[in-house]
C-alpha cells in the first residue's frame, strides 16, 4: 500500500507540474503572441476581393474583370440548407464552441507529439475565418496558436451570423469562385436562392480542397465526398430519410459557367475597364466597383448586328473561299470530329460544322453538340460562287460537290430557323453612334468579334475618310462668302504641288465631269473636282482655321489640297464627334464612355459632367474651353491622365438649372458645362440642309428606305477602293459606320460608301430610330428661301418655270438672273476667275 500510495503522489506531482509547466509555456507565448495579433475590429470593415464590372445605362452586365469572382450577400440571404450542409461539414458544433473546439485541438496535439507537424487541423469556421484572413497556412505551431488567439477574439467580438456572412463570402470554392453567390454562378449558372440540396452539398464540399474536390476538376472524388456531407445531414437530423435519398440519387449537374454577361460589348467593357484602371490603378480589379456607361443596351445590340450583317454580306457577294480545314475521309467514330467542333471558337455567331456526307443538292452537316443537319441547296449552296479575287467569282454551282466535300470544316449562320452556308469575313467594320448634344457614347462595335480581334477600329484604325471629309470643307467655304448656291467649275484640273510628288490630276468617280456645278449639287454628287477648287479658293489657312473648330488636330493635318478628298487619316470616333457639331446646330462637344463609377457600398467615386449643348446659355467665345474627350486619351501613344483635367471638373458660371447634376447628397444643383459653339447658326443650319440632300437625292439615298425626313450624312470611298464610309446623323444620334481591310487592300470594283458602309449604318438606325418622332431644324433668324436659276445660282425671275428654291443669309441673297451672263454670286468678284 505504501508503495501504491507514493507511486500515486508521484503521478500527480508530475501531473501538477506538468501542467503548470503547460499554463507557463501557454501563457508566456499568449503574452509574446498576443501583442502582435491584429485587431478583431478590423474584419467588420474588411474590403472583400470583389471584381471590377461593367454596366450598360440601363443596368445589363456587359464585363467582369478581376482574378477573383466574388459577389457577397448577407446572412439573411444565405439559404438555410447551405448552412446546415456547411456546418455538417466544417463544424457541427459551431453555435456551441467559444470558436474552439476542444476535441479537435486535442486531435491536433496528439497528431503534433506523434509527428512534430500538425497533420489536421480541428479548425473551427471560426478558426478557419482568421486563418484566411490574417495568417498563412503554413503547418507550424506558432501559427496554430495565432489561429487560436484570434477564434476566440472574433467570437468575443462577433456574433455567430457575422461570423458564417464573412465565412461565407471570404472562402474560395475554386474556379476564381470567392463567396458562395460566385459559386452558385460558377459551377451551376444559379443565384443561391435556387439551388437544391445536392448542389450546396457538392459545394460546400470543395472548400475541404478546393482543388482535389471540385466536380469540374474530380468529380468522381467531388461526388464521394458530397455524398459523404449528405450523410452527416442525415446523421445530424437536418435532413430526413426521403430527402437524403432523393439527393443521393440526383446526378450532378455542375459545368463551368463564365461571367452571365446580359449584354455582348467586349469593345466598351474594355474601354471601361482602362478608363476606371487610369483612375483608380490595380485596386479597381479588386475593390469592387461598378462602372456605368453611357451605352443602351438596345442601341448596342443592333449596332453589333449591323456589324456582323453588314460585313457577312459584302463577304458573302465576293464568293465563297472554301473550307477552313479539310480532314478527309469521314472516321467510324466521330469523338474526334466533335472534339475538334467543341475546340474551335464561335466567332460573330458563326457556328462551326464539318461536312459528313453529300448528297446531289443537300449535305450532312456535324455540329459541336453532336447533333446533326442538313444543309439544303437554297441554304446558300446554290449561290456559293468560287472567290476568285475582290472583283471576280467563279460561275454558279450545280451541285453540292462543287461547293463542299466530306471532312469541310466550314461555318453556319441560322436566319429564321434555317442554317446557310457562311464563312469569316477577311474584311473588317466599325460603328460608332453618340449624342450629339453631350458626346455620350450609345453604342460603338470595333469589329468582326472581339475574341478575333480586340484591335477597335472604331478608335485605334486611323483611315481616310475620304469624300465623307468634304462636309467640313464646304463648312469652310460657308464661312467664307460661298452659298449653296455658288457656281463651280467641275472640269479637269492639273496641278502641280512639291508636296505631292509632282503634277496631280485629281478625277471624279466615273471619270465623268458636269461642268459649272452649284455647290450644294456638287455635294450630294460627291464632285471631287469642286472640292479642290473651293479648297483653292478659300485658301488652306481658312480651311485649318475651320477643321480645328471641329477638334482635329491642326499641326497633323496635311498642307496641300489632297486635304478636301479625305486624304488625312482619321478614325470613326474623330469622324462622329466632327458630325455630332452637325447634328447639334454648331456646338462641339467630346465624346464619352463612363457615366458613373460607384464603390461597393453604391457611393459615387465619379460622375461624369460632359459639355452639354444649351442653345439659350452662350458666352462669349474667348471664355470657351475645349472639351476633353476621355475616349480621345485611351488610345494616345503617350495617354495623359484624363482623370486630372477631365470634362468632370469643368465649371462654367452663370449655367441655367435644366442643365444641372445632383451632387452626392442631391441636396444642391451643379451646373454642367455648356459646349461651346463653334459654328454659326445659320451656317449650320445651311450645312445641315445641304446634307440632308445627300440623303434624298445624292450619294446616301439608299437610306430613304427608313422613310425620314430628319436624316442627313456624307459616303466616302477612297482609292481602290479600299475604305467604305458613312458618316450621317439625326438630331438624336451621329453615326459612322466604316468597312474595310485591316491590311489596307482593295474591297473590290463596286464597293463604295453606299454600298458597303451604308447599309450598316441603315441597319443600325432603323432600330435605334424606331418609334422616335422626325425631328425637323428650325430655321434660324437671318435664313431666308428664294427662287433660283439652277444652272447659274441666280435670283430666278418671277414665273421662270425651271426654278428652283435655294437657301441663304439674307446678305447673301444672290442677284437677279441675267440671262446666263453673271456668275450668280452676290459677291462675284471675289471669286477667283479659274472657278468657272
């Protein structure tokens, strides 16, 4: 007994030693750790990693941008079956612990004297928490006891539900997935309210790792171990018999599902994201904000329709140029056909086929799905010529084998349900459309397909415009003691110019010449001819003066008289914000993208405050201020920061309250700047007019389809030709549409603004025009309208049956008609003698 009685006094002595020597230990490191813990505080104002996105106006999702996809809810939000499978899983103790659960640490420990590492970590929610958001994973003990420390101060210092909202939003779940909602996205394209039972136990799975137990990775392992947390529901009561088994017998139906984009515009989401980049560096990827830009959603879907129809329509009349892979006989298992259909990307809707077999007049086609269609001889096959260059084809086919053979990997467009025959287009197009009245950007398509090229022609392809430039050289010669009325001289003319290499002889299309020529016929005619003479005329010093009240850049313009052809190279967005000062009255403005840039709690970090046209609010001329354009900066080879001197923080005194933006707290009005004008009134009006004409009666009068009265604009072809334009507007939107190749060669005999450009640009407006009432221009004071002589611009007598009304300033009313022997200019001997 003695000896039984000291051996236990022994045992506890050591005991008793043991643990003091353990308190020690445990309390010297509380007190060397302790102080360097970070505050709990800090977690309730944590920045979860939250992806930058992209708006429309009207609120469609059009671009995510981030590494990390996190979209965070509150705790009243999370489902009530993804917290039971969650604590099933991670924690079934959770609202009972103190964020330390006993049994797991000594789990841990024993693992710890066993192996010297911590081999599994009986980590809690809450210790899981402060692992990811204040320490590392690195399997030491230090940092398991760090781990400790800060469970027990967050559940000191949080509720149970802040706790499982910050779980739940800060966990990866693998795929850029941060946050259950990101998730539910990822892997079954759901928000979480609609998930069922099987899905949140799969999910809730991948967090144990996020790699080896993701369905889309393993999801033979992903289907074990979420069969495995449906068990424990069942074990822990959370779910009953008949729901465990449904679940379990539910096939897992997880995919990978990108960003659920509402609205296809890569090229503005793009641009959106480097301007909120510019402004707010690498933290806009991840800090949550929301960029909303001035696009429409329904002006940007029809915009990229017009692109894609415009475009597969000129390449379609050039011949078909035959398959884009032939792989030969057709194999007895078509897994590798199909493989080959999935890997190959859809471009402008166009989707991939291969061709299984022929008949005389129909092919078997193979899609990606595996499904198969017949491709029938009216479904393109019997207008499918040969390309053979941009101005020959090959004769008509007369059967299908002349089109197609068996292993033709080529590509469908369905149209009303049927699929044709299509291919991608070699050439490229542009549109752009803006608001005449501020410069917001409605629409803007920069290509064919971004994911084919994201090179955006509508801002960075600097092209001729060619004729589509005469408008702002007729500007000029308004300005300068012209009227539409003026005779000029459309002959040949031969002129010898250093900067041009020696004798030019400038022609017509056609190579035809009309003689003495009215101005505002030489316009709609597009007369080259003419265009050269005003420019001799008025002089290149009155022209520049002119193009830099539009914006361009007086030191990059040509000094010769090629300038009034377009031979200065401009892009669709330098040809829309000239128009927009057109279709404004006279006011030029500069174009813009982002309307608001909001943080993640919703607080405006920007709001764009554009130059806006007033008609009743003008001051004098040398107060103006040239707008900015921040899409003007995007592109520059050496960009300056908009965001310091950006249209935003341009005040302008004295504004009226119907132009006017609600500060932050919408308490007070702030004034928006006033565009400046920069053109007469009466002289806009006059330009208007005359460009109206190009549309009833000239070079545009194809787009009289739309039957409006309000439509004005200019075609534009250059030699070639190898540019299409048109560049036309209403009083609600200026668009230019270009087409072309990217590689500057000939589009083909035929081809000219009206006839490739054009019909995009019709396209675009028949829908972004539709229900919208015609808006005709009020006649300015000082405008008056007269009778005259078309074939001299004279004041026709009165009952002379072949006149014609004209308009003019009442100044430069031209005089009577002389019978043929004056010039028609109320100011004739200004005129120079080689105009007529």
């Amino acid at each position: 007994m003695p000896i039984k009685k000291s051996y236990l006094n022994l045992l506890f002595w050591l005991f008793i030693a043991g643990t003091g020597a353990s308190l020690t230990v445990l309390a010297g490191l509380y007190l060397y750790l302790s102080p360097k813990l970070p505050p709990v505080e800090s977690l309730r104002q944590v920045q979860l990693q939250t992806p930058l996105r992209v708006y429309s106006s009207d609120g469609k999702l059009i671009g995510e941008f981030g590494e990390q996809r996190r979209t965070p809810v509150s705790f009243e939000e999370l489902p009530d079956l993804y917290i039971k499978a969650l604590l099933s899983a991670e924690d079934a103790e959770f609202y009972d612990h103190p964020g330390v659960s006993i049994r797991g640490l000594l789990r841990a420990a024993s693992q710890l004297l066993k192996t010297g590492e911590i081999q599994s970590g009986g980590s809690t929610l809450t210790m899981q928490l402060a692992r990811d958001f204040f320490l590392s994973r690195e399997q030491v003990f230090s940092r398991k006891f760090n781990e400790i420390l800060l469970a027990l101060q967050i559940e000191n210092e949080l509720t149970k539900q802040e706790i499982l909202e910050l779980f739940s939003n800060k966990m990866f779940f693998g795929n850029r997935a941060y946050g259950i909602q990101a998730a539910a996205q990822i892997y079954y394209g759901e928000d979480i309210d609609e998930l069922e039972l099987h899905q949140w136990a799969m999910i809730v799975g991948v967090l144990k790792a996020p790699s080896a137990y993701n369905p889309l990775a393993n999801l033979e392992r992903a289907m074990i171990r979420r069969n495995w947390i449906l068990g424990r529901m069942l074990e822990l009561g959370h779910i009953d018999q008949a729901t465990y088994e449904v679940a379990m017998n539910t096939p897992d139906d997880a995919r990978y599902h990108g960003a659920t984009l509402e609205l296809y515009a890569p090229y503005v989401a793009e641009l959106a994201r480097r301007e909120a980049v510019d402004r707010f560096g690498e933290n806009a990827y991840n800090a949550g904000y929301k960029v909303y830009t001035t696009i429409h959603s329904d002006y940007q879907a029809a915009a990229q329709q017009a692109v894609v129809d415009g475009l597969l329509t000129y390449d379609w009349r050039h011949g078909y140029r035959g398959p884009e892979q032939q792989l030969g006989e057709r194999p007895e298992d078509l897994s590798s056909w199909q493989e080959l259909l999935s890997d190959t990307p859809v471009y402008g809707g166009l989707l991939p086929g291969l061709v299984l077999s022929l008949e005389e007049r129909s092919a078997e086609i193979l899609l990606a799905n595996g499904d198969t269609i017949e491709l029938g001889w009216d479904q393109s096959l019997s207008t499918a010529r040969r390309y053979l260059n941009e101005n020959a084809r090959g004769p008509l086919p007369e059967s299908a084998s002349d089109v197609l053979a068996v292993g033709d990997l080529i590509r469908l467009r369905q149209i009303g349900g049927v699929w044709h025959l299509r291919q991608l287009p070699q050439a490229q197009a542009a549109l752009v459309s803006l608001d005449p009245r501020d410069g917001a950007v409605r629409s803007l398509v920069g290509g064919f397909d971004f994911r084919q090229s994201n090179f955006n022609r509508a801002l960075q392809a600097a092209r001729q415009p060619g004729s589509s430039f005469k408008p702002f050289v007729y500007t000029a010669a308004l300005e300068n003691g012209f009227t539409p009325a003026t005779i000029v001289n459309d002959s040949p003319i031969v002129i010898e110019d250093a900067s041009l290499e020696g004798a030019w002889r400038p022609e017509n299309d056609g190579g035809t010449f009309l003689g003495p020529t009215r101005l505002r016929e030489a316009l709609y005619r597009s007369r080259n001819l003419v265009s050269i003479r005003v420019l001799r005329s008025i002089g290149l010093p009155a022209l520049l003066d002119t193009l830099e009240k539009f914006g361009f850049d007086r030191e990059a313009l040509p000094r010769n008289l090629s300038l009034a052809l377009g031979s200065h190279a401009l892009t669709p967005m330098d040809m829309a914000r000239g128009y927009a000062i057109f279709a404004n009255g006279g006011f030029r403005i500069a174009p813009y993208l982002v309307e608001r840039i909001d943080d993640d709690h919703g607080e405006a970090l920007h709001v764009a405050r554009p130059a806006t046209v007033c008609e009743d609010c003008e001051r004098e001329q040398e107060e103006e201020e040239e707008p900015v354009s921040l899409i003007a900066d995007i592109y520059a080879s050496e960009p300056e920061r908009a965001a310091e001197t950006g249209p935003d923080e341009r005040l302008a005194p004295e504004q009226p309250a119907q132009l006017a933006l609600l500060d932050e707290d919408e308490a007070t009005l702030e004034p928006l700047p006033i565009a400046p004008r920069v053109l007469g009134e009466r002289t806009a009006f006059i330009i208007d007019s005359m460009l109206r004409d190009v549309v009833a009666r000239g070079t545009g009068r194809r787009a009289r389809v739309l039957d409006r009265a309000d439509l004005a604009g200019k075609t534009g072809t250059t030699n070639g030709p190898r540019d299409a334009w048109f560049a036309g507007y209403n009083p609600d939107l200026v668009t230019v549409a270009w087409l072309g190749f990217d590689q500057n060669t000939p589009l083909g005999r035929g081809e000219y603004g009206g006839t490739a450009a054009l019909p995009i640009w019709i396209d675009y407006m028949r829908s972004a025009l539709a229900g919208k009432p015609d808006r005709p221009a009020p006649q300015p004071e000082g405008i008056v309208t007269v009778r005259i002589d078309p074939e001299n611009g004279q004041r026709a007598q009165p009952g002379d049956p072949d006149a014609i009304f004209e308009i003019f300033r009442a100044e430069e009313v031209p005089p009577y008609n002389d019978n043929g022997n004056g010039n028609g200019s109320s100011d004739s001997e200004r005129l120079p003698e080689e105009l007529f």
